[in-house]
C-alpha cells in the first residue's frame, strides 16, 4: 500500500536531507525535519484530568502522569488502567511528547481508562540499563500497590518503540519476580532485538520507498542498542533487556502494531513469531501507509485512528 496521502504529500518538504543523522544534526535540515512533523491544522488532544505525582524507585523518584476521564460517571465505569512507556531511542522524549501525552488523552477519551505515564530516567549522561527498566517496574508496582485507592481492577502494560521495549521487559520481570503479568501488553512499532532481523521481501520493499531522512538505518539502531545496553553487542544481551532474547512464556494477550514502512517492523514481525511459537495469545496488525512513530501524527489519520481504537477496544469495560 502506498504512503498515506497526507505524508505523500509533505515529502518534498525532505528533499536534500541525506539522512535521518543528518536532518537531526544539521540546523537547516532540521528545520526542515520539524516542517515535515508539525500538522499545525491537528485538533488539540482530547481532555482529560491529570495528576503529576513521583513515586519511589532504586534510583530515585520517578514521575508519573496519571490521565482519568473528566466526566465521573466514566470514571466509575470503568476500572481498567494502562501504564504507557513513550518511545526515543531510550535517549529522547518525556511525558509531554506527542507519542506520550497525545496517546493517553486519546486512550482516556475512547476507552474511560486509567492511563498512567512515566517518565522513566533516559539512558544519557552514563544511564544505561537497566536504569530505565527498573524505573517502569516500579511505577508498575506502585500503581499494583495503589489499585483500590485508584478504583482499578485491572492493569494493562503498553510502549512504543523504545518504549514497548521496556513494557515487554517489565511483563517478563514482573512474571518472573512478582508472579504478576499484565491484563494485555500493547507494543507499537516495537524495539525486541539487539540487531533488528532480516526483512522480509515486502518490507525490504517498503524500505525501498522511504527517503533517506526517514530511515532507521541499522547503524542508528545498533548506536541506540549499544548506548543503552552501556556495552558491546559481542556479549550475550540479557532478555530483559531484549525481550526477543527472552523466555516469552506466560505473557497474557499481547497486540503488536507495526507500521508499514518502517525498519523496526522486522523486529516486531519476528517478536510476534516467537511470542506465539511460546503459546502466547498474540495479534499482530500492520498499519498500512504509516512510517515509524505515528502515533506522533494526528488521529484524524485513518490509520492512526485504527491503532488507538485496536488498543482503546483492550480497555474497555467487556459490555461497551
């Protein structure tokens, strides 16, 4: 399937961009870059009541936002919760990111739910892992330890990129140390290996049409890996730092949504794969005409809509 049409159209806005590397590095470029990503006719996020608390971790405070419906009568009904980790290569992005701040507001508003983010310690400034994974397993296991006050029943995990990385990791963590798995674990464009797998032919495909300023290149994932993992990818990558390297075991109802054209899809293609070889209740959607981190893009997209409404329908009460 073709880009979609609305980022069709803005890339002329690349042209002269040699890379991603570049287009990140370079003020011109960009300037560019942040042109091709700023929908300035996007409908502001929906509402939502928040609440910016710090709960304890091994390494500090980690800051939380939790996002409630504003009409109480939602709130009573509905009691599920996600907690939501944002993506950025474990280096980048906070709780007001779009992929952050705009997907909870959107998770709040189609499905009455909980959402509660955090803003896990980056891994720059010597922070490797698994600095940043202990930080979302203990904001898990205050919202655990917190359910009643909060009136949830239920707790669901969820990520992107990096960030779905780490909502693997603390699953597995939490399975093996508190004999706890989440209600649904959601991972969106997913990070899973240390050196992402082969493509398959249709993705090399895809890949084949994306401009240089929009591709992950396998050096920029191997930079980011290794930067997290704070040492080279020669030795053995434990699981709970790449879940694909893990015993997947045990794991609840996992969706996976890939994007079309994107190189982190072989990563979830395969992570998929592996999840239902362990007998794992797995559902893998590919969002056509998408590129990696749409869920920065507007949900007046179809496509953008569809992934929220796919995990929006994992959080709601079973009668709506």
């Amino acid at each position: 399937m073709p880009f979609h049409p609305d980022i069709a159209a803005r890339l002329p806005l690349l042209e002269g961009i040699p890379s991603l590397e570049a287009g990140l590095r370079e003020p011109s470029m960009r300037a560019q870059m942040e042109a091709f990503d700023a929908y300035l006719d996007a409908p502001p996020p929906p509402s939502a009541a928040t609440q910016l608390i710090s709960v304890p971790g091994p390494h500090g405070t980690v800051p939380l936002r939790i996002y409630t419906p504003l009409e109480p009568s939602q709130v009573a009904g509905s009691p599920h919760a996600m907690v939501w980790m944002h993506g950025g290569a474990f280096q980048f992005g906070d709780l007001d990111t779009k992929e952050a701040d705009w997907t909870a507001r959107q998770l709040v508003q189609r499905a009455s739910a909980t959402i509660v983010s955090v803003d896990y310690r980056l891994a720059v400034n010597g922070v490797h892992y698994p600095v940043p994974l202990d930080d979302v397993v203990a904001a898990i296991r205050w919202v655990r330890a917190n359910m009643t006050e909060w009136g949830i029943t239920s707790i669901s995990l969820g990520g992107a990129s990096a960030g779905a990385n780490l909502a693997a990791a603390a699953a597995l963590r939490l399975r093996d140390e508190d004999g706890w798995v989440p209600e649904h674990l959601v991972l969106v464009y997913p990070l899973m290996h240390a050196e992402p797998p082969v493509p398959s032919e249709s993705l090399r495909l895809a890949l084949a049409e994306l401009p240089n300023a929009m591709r992950l290149t396998p050096r920029m994932i191997h930079s980011a890996t290794e930067n997290y993992l704070g040492t080279s990818h020669d030795l053995p990558v434990p699981g709970y730092a790449m879940p694909a390297n893990a015993d997947l075991g045990g794991l609840g109802p996992t969706l996976v949504l890939n994007a079309e054209y994107d190189e982190l899809r072989a990563s979830g293609e395969s992570f998929s794969a592996l999840l239902a070889a362990q007998g794992v209740d797995v559902e893998q959607v590919k969002i056509h005409g998408m590129l990696h981190g749409f869920l920065n893009l507007p949900a007046t997209f179809a496509p953008v809509n569809e992934a929220l409404e796919r995990i929006a329908v994992r959080l709601r009460p079973k009668s709506c």
